[in-house]
C-alpha cells in the first residue's frame, strides 16, 4: 500500500563525507518498500558549450553551478507521483550527458549532494535532514582515491580543485548548513548506530502513513 504523500529526506555533508554510501545503505536496509535516490550531482549546469579548458576552471562547489530551479521542480513532481526524465552528468567531461533516467515516483525519496541546504526552496521541501559529518582530512584522502579510479583525474588536479575551491568553498557553504540538520552523522557510512536510528525513523513515518 502507497502512503498519502512520499517522504524526502535530504542527507548532505561535505565532499567525500560518506553521503553516497550512507544513502545506499539506508535503501538497502529498506528492502521491499518503495525508495528512490537522487543525486544533487546530476544537477549541474551543462557546459557542453565551452571548451575543455573552461570547464576544468568552474567551480563546482558554488551552489550557482548547481541548476537548482530544475532540480526543485522535478523533486516536487515526484512528491506528486509524476515520473521524471532525470539528467545525467559526466564528471569526466564535465557536462550532462546526452542520456537522460526515467525515475518513477517512490513512497521514500533520498536526495543526497554538497549544496541540499544552502537555498531555502529546496531545504522547505525536505522532510527529514541529514547531516554527514566527517573529518576534512579523511574526505580529503577518500576524494583522492574516488576521482582518480571514477572521475578520470591525477593527483595534481584533485590537490589543486581542492585546495582552490573545494576546501574555501565547504567551509563558505557547506559546513555553515550543519544547523538545519536535524540529524549530524559523525563518520558517515561507519555510523552504524547513527544510521540504525535513522532508518527506524524513515520506517516510524512510513507506518504511520499506512496505517
Ligand atoms: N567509512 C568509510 N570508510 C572508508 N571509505 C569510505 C567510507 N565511507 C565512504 N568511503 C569511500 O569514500 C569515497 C567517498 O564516499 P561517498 O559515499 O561517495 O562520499 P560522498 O557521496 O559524500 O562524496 C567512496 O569511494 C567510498 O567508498
Ligand atoms: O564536473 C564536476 C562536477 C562536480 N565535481 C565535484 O563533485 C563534488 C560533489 O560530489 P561528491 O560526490 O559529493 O564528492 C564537488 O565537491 C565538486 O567539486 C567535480 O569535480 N567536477
């Protein structure tokens, strides 16, 4: 049985934090009922417009790289049971790609990125706030070993994206968002207590919505 209204819950956190593998651990616990996760990621503008060399100087940790206004809109089609065409993008190229994911509509929406609860539109629309909390230099180390074996980049381009706009821009505009939290989940996908107490909540309200 389908609750009334599907639940969004939005688990953000710095680069590297552990909010991919704590989103998917929470649906994997979740088995058999109906959950859907969105990465803030496949919101970034599309660039295919510039050249190669331009796009490797974007910030990528400014929320105005983040097409926010699309993002909103296809979250609220979801909340009202409507499918959505979900862009997808590619971090090797730095730009969307020209495939598209058909998402259907799910009782539990999980949205995970950097920037969820830097713009109060979408921060309104969550239901729940997560908030993964993990130390700048194990990020650090674990976006090293990701973007080299997953995003197509060297040693030296992760030093220098980090040290010229990932470190400044987190501490400008990700980590000043831990207030709106409801839930700090120290250590991320380690936290197996944290993320025991969350998915008992995400199943509190489900029951509530079906009974
Ligand atoms: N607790 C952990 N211990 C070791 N590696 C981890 C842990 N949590 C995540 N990772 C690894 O760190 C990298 C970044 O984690 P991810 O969940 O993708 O972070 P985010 O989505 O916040 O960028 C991934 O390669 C992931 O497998
Ligand atoms: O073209 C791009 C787009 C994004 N990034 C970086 O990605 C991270 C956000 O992804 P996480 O999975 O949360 O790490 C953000 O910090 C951007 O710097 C990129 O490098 N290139």
């Amino acid at each position: 049985m389908a609750i009334s209204r599907p639940m969004l819950i939005g688990v953000t956190g710095g680069s590297g934090s552990g909010k991919t593998t704590v989103s998917q651990d929470i649906i994997k616990r979740l088995e058999g009922e109906s959950v859907v996760m969105i990465p803030q990621d496949a919101y970034y503008r599309d660039q295919s417009e510039k050249s190669m060399t331009e796009r490797r100087k974007t910030n990528y940790d400014h929320p105005d790289s983040l097409d926010n206004d699309l993002l909103i809109t296809q979250l609220k089609q979801l909340l009202n049971r409507e499918a959505i065409d979900q862009p997808v993008y590619d971090y090797t190229n730095h730009t969307r790609s020209s495939e598209k994911i058909r998402v259907e509509p799910a009782d539990v929406i999980i949205l995970e990125g950097v920037l969820l609860f830097t713009e109060s539109n979408l921060r309104d629309l969550l239901d729940i706030k997560v908030y993964v909390d993990t130390d700048d230099d194990l990020r650090f180390i674990r976006r090293m070993q990701r973007d080299i074996v997953e995003r197509g980049r060297t040693v030296d381009s992760v030093v220098n994206q980090y040290l010229e706009t990932v470190k400044p821009m987190y501490h400008q505009f990700v980590e000043p968002t831990k207030r709106y939290a409801d839930i700090i989940l120290p250590e991320g996908g380690a936290n197996v207590v944290g993320i025991g107490m969350l998915e008992a909540q995400i199943r509190d309200i489900l029951n509530k919505n079906k009974a």
